[in-house]
C-alpha cells in the first residue's frame, strides 16, 4: 500500500513539474504578451487617423498610417516568433 502511495505521489509530482515554466519561457512568454498588445494598439491607432479630402495633406497622414502599420507588423511578427518559441517547447 505504501508503494502505490509513493507511486502516485511522484506521478502528481511529475505532472506538476511539467506545468512549471522555466524563467526564459516566462520572459519569451511576456515578450509574446506585449508585443500581441502592441501590435492591436498600432493597428487601432492607424485605423482611428482620419485621412483629409485635401490633396496637400493626405500624403502626410498617409505616411504616418504606413508607419503605424510598420511597427505593427514588427509586432506581430515579434510576437508570432514568441509563440513559435513556446509552441516548439511544448514539442520537445
């Protein structure tokens, strides 16, 4: 009887060290955290620019819309590569 404690003793105890991230999973995990964040609030702050009927200042607000969607997509592209990251650990 005392072994098959043990036994299922060690076996949650196995189970429970496969839960625990090791502290560079937590960090690439944040990192995927913030840049998901960052990503949403550039596209939404792009999205959100109102783009003027004049000829003189559209090009202006267009590039500053180019520029939002650039560090939108270095974001996701950030954060893409953060879950990759944690996708090939649960692999392994």
């Amino acid at each position: 009887m005392c072994s098959i404690a043990f036994d299922l003793r060690l076996r949650l105890d196995q189970a429970e060290g496969e839960l625990e991230m090791n502290l560079v999973d937590k960090i690439v995990t944040s990192v995927g955290l913030l840049a998901s964040l960052a990503a949403a609030g550039f596209w939404l702050c792009g999205s959100l620019i109102e783009v003027p009927d004049n000829i003189d200042t559209i090009v202006g607000e267009l590039q500053r819309v180019g520029r939002l969607n650039a560090w939108a997509a270095l974001a996701a592209l950030i954060a893409a590569l953060c879950a990759a990251h944690a996708f090939w650990r649960q692999m392994t």
